[in-house]
C-alpha cells in the first residue's frame, strides 16, 4: 500500500533537498531585464495537470508551444502530467528530496500554500516579475493566492478559473422555473423539481478528485466556517456536516442526481448536460464551454452564479461569507533548484502574454489573468458575464501548510462514502465516523506545520 506524502513530511525535508542540491542556480547565458534569452540546445521540463476534458487539444497545445519557445529562444520544452493532487504531492517530494525534478510547475491556486511551505520554490523579486513581465501584466484578483503576502509570492498567476453553474433554459422554462436558485436549499428543490424519466435535475461528478471538496468547503465558508480557523482545524463542525449532508441529498433524498454519477469523473458529469441529461451543472467554469457550444444544448444554456446561502438557511448568517467561488485557477511557479530560471521566466513571460492567454482561452475556455488580454475578453461576451462576476466575488482558501492534507481529507470523506451512496444512503454515524477521520487529519498537519 502506497503512503501519500503528508504537507509535514515535504515541508521537513524541503531544507534537507535544498542543502543537497547546494545552489539555485540561475542560466549564465540569460537577460536579467527580461530581453532575449538564448536557450540553444537547452530543454525545460514543466509539470502540468493532465487535462481530462480536452486531451488531444492539450497535446497540441504542448507541440505548439515548444515550437514557439525554441523559435524564440532555441530551446525546447517537455510536458509531464499529472492527475491528481497525489500525484503532485509526490513529484515534489521526490524533486525537493533528490535536487532534481520539474523546472516549473503548474500548480492548482489551492496547493500553492503547500509548494510554498516547502521553500522549494523561487520568491519573486522585483526583478523577477520584471522577467515576466511586471506584476502589473496580471489581474489583481489573480495574484491573491500567490503568496501570504504581496512581499512573498512564488505563484505567477496563468488561468483563472472561477466557479459558477450551467444550466438549461429549455428545460426550466417548461418547469415554469425562470431563473435558478441564490440557496442551496432552493436549488435542490428546483432539482427535485426538474427530474423526470432519464433527465435529471443536476448533473455531479462524486468521484472526481478535484470537484468535491469545493461544494463542502463553499457551503462551509457561507455559513461562517472556514475549515481552518488559524492553527485549528474544523472539518467535523455541525455546519460542514450540513454541507456534506446536503451533497449527497441530491443523490440520496431528492433523487435529482443520476445513480450512475457516483463514479462520474467532471468530463462525465459535463457531457451528461451536453447531451442535454441534467438541467443544471454546478461547480464548473468557462472550460465548459468549448464542448457545451458544440453539443446538443449549443445556445441553450447559459452560466450563472453558484448559491450563495448555505444549505439550511434563507439568508447569509453572521460569520458567513458569500462566496460565489473559491479563487480558482493555476499558478506556476519556478524551482529554486532549476539551472535555468531566467529561461523559466522566458517561458512564463511568452505563456502570459496577451497573445497566448486569449489562445489559451479559445482553446480550453480558461480565463486569461493577463489584463490585456482579460479586458478584451470582455467585451462582446455577455454570456460570460456571471463568469466574471463570480471571479469578482471568489474567496481564497486559507493560505495554510496544512490546506493540501485538508483539501485531501475533504474529498476522502466522499471516497469512503461512495459505497453507502452506491447503495441509496449515507448514515449520520457513518458520516460523523469519517468527518471525524478527516479532522484528525487535517489538524496532525496543523500540528506538524507549526
């Protein structure tokens, strides 16, 4: 049995593989301003997560790519994937431990607190972010997960992600329904509502790594509990137990979720509301709509924003926060081990130029952290609008050591409860027994981040 590697454990041997490698390293034959960079003969390794939804169109984006960087540069670029936070966690690891490993990593906003626990990673100077281009280049929101503070950033802001919510308009027009709900509770009785035969009121992907641990922690966030509350972890309070108890209920009380969705990866969930199966299709992102505009429910559907009153409630409680999304999206950051930074910089500058972010956006629906390139994303693009808003209203996770352990802990609550809900329920003393577990968890990494 394979031991996941806990935020403690890289973040204990981070000086260990820092004092190994003996130096940081920076390319000789670079510009320090940000200029031309000769790369001849040189190869970048970058590690990104592997994109489920659009496979082929990401490895072309991987040809093309390395062909512009050695056309610009002389040097080439190799992609490795990862598919799930485990994966990452181990690949750092292995890098921090050994010296050696990926030059930049593409990292999920939300693990950017576990990278910079590690002090594996490059902290932007001034001169730095000049190589890529000025900090000034980025949206502001994008740059509020970077770092604990403006004087301590490793992330170089590349996708932005915000959460909203598909859903078909054909379909709740019949139902009477003229716009979804701003509750939680009132979206699972529009659900309940819009289930009939083989269509079905939401389309959730239960076993996706990813997905999960969003809804808990957003309902979690709007009920006035932020999971981790400074050193004290709060996943086994009674309003997180809500969130989970509300997730499932889709499936298991109001029936408005098709069984089969509890080994639903995202790509499953997003093609059953292509395919014009579920009426709505919570916790996705501009990334959607590169298929949903060539599906079946192509000019049928539109976005709109996620509730925002946790489940129980009519109104944001005292504490609560609305959040629309968590600030979503990806990062890169740059390895302190690298022998070649200022070619690092070189690539990221070419990735988040205007350019390649709208490229990047045509091809797999991220938004641009570019602000050229954001702001005229904006214009004529109306149906995008709820998208942007969302990211307007995003809040971060916590910029905790311990949030990777935690985002993990999450989403294995739902793991273990995939056979109670292949089975049409999840029991409260089940549900205690694992959220009790989770909390262990996450409060051990805590405890070991101190």
């Amino acid at each position: 049995m394979r031991v996941r590697p806990t935020l403690a454990a890289i973040a204990g041997i981070a000086v260990l593989g820092l004092a190994l490698q003996g130096c940081t390293g920076s390319s000789s034959n670079t510009s320090s301003t940000g200029g031309a960079v000769n790369g001849a003969g040189k190869t970048l390794d970058v590690l990104v997560a592997a994109n489920t939804l659009y496979p082929d169109a990401q490895k072309q984006w991987f040809s093309d790519v390395s062909a512009q960087f050695q056309k610009e540069t002389g040097a080439t670029v190799k992609f490795e994937t990862f598919a799930t936070t485990n994966d990452e966690l181990t690949k750092i690891q292995t890098a921090v431990v050994s010296g050696q490993g990926p030059d930049i990593y593409n990292l999920g906003t939300t693990f950017t607190p576990t990278a910079y626990s590690t002090g594996a990673f490059v902290t932007m100077t001034d001169d730095d972010w000049n190589k890529v281009g000025g900090r000034d280049r980025f949206v502001p929101a994008t740059l509020g997960i970077s770092g604990p503070d403006d004087n301590d950033q490793i992330g170089i802001p590349f996708a932005s992600r915000p959460f909203v919510m598909a859903y078909n308009k054909d379909l709740l027009a019949a139902a009477g329904i003229d716009k979804p709900a701003t509750t939680w509770d009132g979206l699972a009785q529009q659900a309940q509502k819009l289930t009939s035969g083989d269509t079905y009121g939401l389309a959730v992907a239960y076993a996706d790594s990813f997905d999960p641990w969003k809804f808990i922690w957003g309902m979690s966030i709007q009920a006035g509990n932020p999971i981790i509350d400074g050193k004290t972890a709060r996943i086994d309070d009674p309003v997180t137990e809500k969130a989970y108890q509300s997730y499932f209920g889709w499936l298991t009380t109001q029936h408005a979720v098709d069984p089969a969705s509890v080994s639903w990866k995202n790509a499953q969930a997003v093609a059953a509301f292509a395919a014009g199966k579920a009426a709505f299709l919570p916790m996705t992102s501009a990334t959607s709509k590169v298929t949903l505009d060539k599906s079946a429910v192509a000019g049928h559907y539109a976005y709109a924003l996620l509730p925002t009153i946790p489940p129980g409630q009519t109104s944001l409680p005292s504490g609560g926060k609305a959040a629309t999304s968590i600030i979503s999206g990806d990062n890169t950051v740059v390895a302190k081990y690298s022998q070649n930074q200022d070619l690092d910089f070189a690539l990221i500058k070419m990735l988040t130029s205007a350019d390649n972010q709208t490229d990047y956006y045509k091809r797999f629906g991220e938004l641009p952290t570019n602000q050229e390139a954001a702001t005229a994303l904006e214009t004529g693009n109306a149906d995008l609008a709820p998208i942007l808003d969302s990211s307007a209203q995003s809040v971060g996770t916590p910029f905790s050591g311990a949030w990777g352990d935690t985002q993990l802990a999450l989403v294995n609550v739902v793991v273990q409860s995939i056979p109670s809900l292949s089975s049409g329920s999840v029991s409260d003393s089940d549900l205690e027994t694992q959220l009790k577990a989770a909390q262990a968890t996450s409060q051990a990494s805590l405890d070991k981040a101190k």
